[in-house]
C-alpha cells in the first residue's frame, strides 16, 4: 500500500507547478508517495510539461475548469477514494492536497507522515506555510472556522487591532506563537494532509464550492467526525500564493461566495435573524453585485429568530 498520495491541481502555472513537482520528486526518507496532476484546462502548457518532464506522474485532464474541489476530487477518485463509505482497500494511507505554487524541503512530506503515523487521532495536518516573498508566515495555514462572530472580529478590523488576543484574533489565531504547535479548527488547502479513514467517514470535497472555503468545510466535516486537526510546524513548505487566482476575475468574487456557502451551509439555521441580516449585509458590501443577485435568488429557508 502506497503511504501518500500527492494531489496537484494546476490552471496556468507552469513554471510554479514545474518548481513544485521537481521538489516533490526530490523527496527524502523512508516512504512511498504516488504524485497526480489535475489540469483544470491550462492554455500556457503546463499539460506537455507534466508529460514530456514528469512521467512519473498520474496526469488527468479535466474536460472542464470545474474549481478546486472539483480538481481535487479527480485526483481523489484516481487515488482509489470514492466518497463516503467508499474507498479502495489499496488507496493511498495518507491524500495531501498540494498547491502548485509551493516547494516541498526534502524530508517535508516523510517528516509530516511520520508526524501522522504517530498520532492516530489526527485526521488531518498541515506544516507551518512560509510565503516565498518575504519568509513571512502564510497565516491560512492555521485557522479558526469563521462563525459570524469570528468574521465579524476579523472583517472589522477588530483582529487586527488586538493581533493577541485569543478573543477578537481566533480567524488566523495570531495569537498563537507560529512555532508552537496545536489543535486548530482547519488548515488550508495548500497543504492539507488527511487520514484515509477520515476520508471514509466524511466523504470527498463539497464541489458546490469553486474556490476558497472547500477545505474549512473539509475540515469541519472531519472534526465533527471525532478526529483532531493539528498544525504541525516543525515541518516547514515554501508557498507563493494565489499564484494562480490572482489571474482570475472569478478569484475576488468566489472568495465572498466561498463565505456565503460555508455560512449557509453550517451557520444560517442557527444565527438569529439579527446576526443573520448583519452577515447578509457585509457580504453584499464586499461582494458586490453578482453576490447580492445571488443572496436575493436564494430559495433557502429563513433562519430562526
């Protein structure tokens, strides 16, 4: 049984998926790891690269730019994992969602197996994210889940202003010194490493989500299963990113319609309707117009008082 499975989703990033893949295959230690490559329709030739210079590599070419979640879910039925309930006998231990714009140290991916192996109630784990700019902590990779009160400190300005406090600071939990290591709500899809069993149990990634959110709800899924998230940073990844989104007009937009879905998802039924209104009202604010046609179209139930 192979013990990692590598899942990569690409979309016009060549030469960051290039530095990537070369860094994967330059991995250390004493472990197995099968690498596949999603495409979500590239038109910079990332597809002849992967072919012509990684073989070795599963590649799958998506028919249709369906997202992130989508991608990975191609890469997650390829690996033997089906859904809930459904997963070969053979599947990968361990399935790492990994960004194409991020490079992986030599004994990373075996250093956070082993991390895993020893900890049998983590179902998922994520190293500590450095951005490549400037060596700065990517502070997504360690999350709370954004309940309306959370996303109110944050979006407020209030997180920032008292940047320590465990109150008004638990979106990115800045409060936490970046070297220590704890139990967290999520980690980012960048890199997100979770258990096969997990995996079992909650099923693949929501694909209603296009971009951004998909892990959060991941990760809420997993925990309500009974297993622990842990970020892990005596592993160390390099990451640029957004390299791709950042190419994307849908980018700013699904960023918003992430936070309406994941809120709507696990939330609505449970705000009252004053704290509801007050969320409907900052996410038309920031996501414009294709987002407030989006809230007004809605055929939800309205929450309770």
């Amino acid at each position: 049984m192979i013990d990692l499975g590598i899942i990569i989703v690409n979309w016009n990033t060549r030469e960051l998926l290039r530095k990537t893949l070369q860094t994967v295959f330059a991995s250390e230690g004493d472990f197995t790891y099968q690498v596949v490559v999603v495409d979500n329709g590239s038109s910079d030739g990332s597809q002849d690269m992967v072919k012509t210079e990684f073989p070795q590599a599963h590649f799958i070419a998506s028919e249709i730019n369906g997202g992130f979640s989508y991608g990975n879910n191609l890469g997650l039925h390829a690996l033997g994992y089906r859904g809930t309930g459904d997963v070969d006998n053979d599947s990968p231990r361990y399935a790492l969602l990994l960004n194409p714009d991020t490079e992986v140290p030599p004994t990373s991916l075996y250093d956070m197996t082993q991390f895993m192996d020893n900890n049998p109630d983590v179902g998922i784990a994520g190293p500590k994210l450095l951005l490549k700019e400037n060596e700065q902590l990517d502070k997504a990779c360690r999350r709370s889940f954004p309940t309306p009160i959370i996303s109110f400190y944050h979006f407020s300005g209030l997180a920032k202003l008292f940047p320590k406090s465990p109150r008004f600071a638990r979106y990115n939990l800045t409060y936490l010194d970046q070297d220590q290591q704890a139990e967290i709500d999520s980690v980012v899809g960048a890199y997100m490493q979770l258990r096969k069993e997990a995996i079992a149990q909650t099923g693949l990634m929501d694909e209603t989500f296009f971009m951004y959110g998909e892990d959060l709800d991941w990760a809420l899924r997993v925990k309500q299963a009974g297993w622990t998230v842990v970020y892990y940073p005596k592993v160390i990844v390099w990451h640029v990113k957004r390299a791709a989104s950042r190419k994307s007009k849908k980018a700013q937009f699904e960023f918003y319609r992430a936070m309406l879905i994941f809120y709507r998802k696990h939330y609505r039924k449970t705000t009252p309707l004053w704290l509801h209104s007050l969320v409907l009202t900052g996410l038309m604010v920031k996501g414009g117009r294709e987002l407030w046609q989006e809230i007004r179209h809605s055929s939800l139930p309205t929450p309770n008082n």
